[in-house]
C-alpha cells in the first residue's frame, strides 16, 4: 500500500499530545501491514501539510520511532520503514490496546452499562470505519 493510501488524523482538542498520535499512526500502519520493511513515509513537510501541524511536531515523531528503531532516515532518500518494525509495533500497539480496552470496558460496567449495550457500542463503532484520533 503506498504512502498516499495510509489516513492520519489529529484530535487538536483531545488528551493525547499531537506527536504521540503521529507515532501510534505511524505504528498502526506497520502493525497492519500498510506499511512493510523499506517503505518510505511522507516526508517532514507533506505530513506537516496534510495534518495542518507545525513541522517540528512531526520531526519529533519520526524522531521518537527512529529511536525505537521502527524508522530510520537515509540522507536523500526520506524516512523509511526499519527491518523487525512490525514485530515492534504489534507488541506495542497489543500492549497499548489492552490497556485502553480494559480501562473502557471497566468505565462501561463502573456506570451500569449492559454487556448487550457495550456489544452494541463496540459493533457500531467497527461498523463506522473511524479513524483513530478522529474527532468527533
């Protein structure tokens, strides 16, 4: 899948800082398979256009998963997709899932919410396609 076909989105508004939903983006992308070892990202200044952020957020972002060798950048050539990158963003991403999983379902049944209602919730919310960080 190339470059173009990958939807990003921020939530200006929302909890998680802006650079932190570019790399669980990035990293989503990598643990589905829509980005494979060798492929290159958009470059620093397409993102920046494309999310309407400051150039310098994505630059942190690409930098952070460089350091957690999901990326690597070759001079000329842009940013790319390092070897073993799946393996580290689906372990991380699983990791980071359950979490939210878990602290979503327990706030559920907290405020009297039926196992009926929250199969409900979690179909439709597969069925709307919506992208991560999508506002709402």
């Amino acid at each position: 899948m190339g470059k173009s076909e990958v939807k990003y989105c921020v939530d200006f508004g929302g909890p998680i800082a802006v650079f932190v939903q570019i790399e669980n983006q990035v990293q989503f992308a990598i643990a589905s398979g829509k980005y494979k070892t060798g492929d290159t990202l958009p470059s620093v200044r397409e993102m920046s256009s494309m999310l309407n952020v400051n150039p310098n957020t994505i630059t942190k972002a690409y930098r952070d998963l460089e350091v957690m060798k999901i990326l690597y950048t070759r001079r000329g050539v842009g940013v790319m997709v390092a070897d073993r990158a799946d393996k580290i963003c689906r372990a991380s991403i699983l990791g980071m899932v359950k979490r939210h999983l878990r602290d979503a379902v327990a706030e559920c049944i907290a405020s009297g919410i039926s196992a009926e209602e929250l199969q409900k919730l979690v179909a439709g919310t597969i069925g709307a396609g919506c992208l991560p960080y999508q506002p709402d």
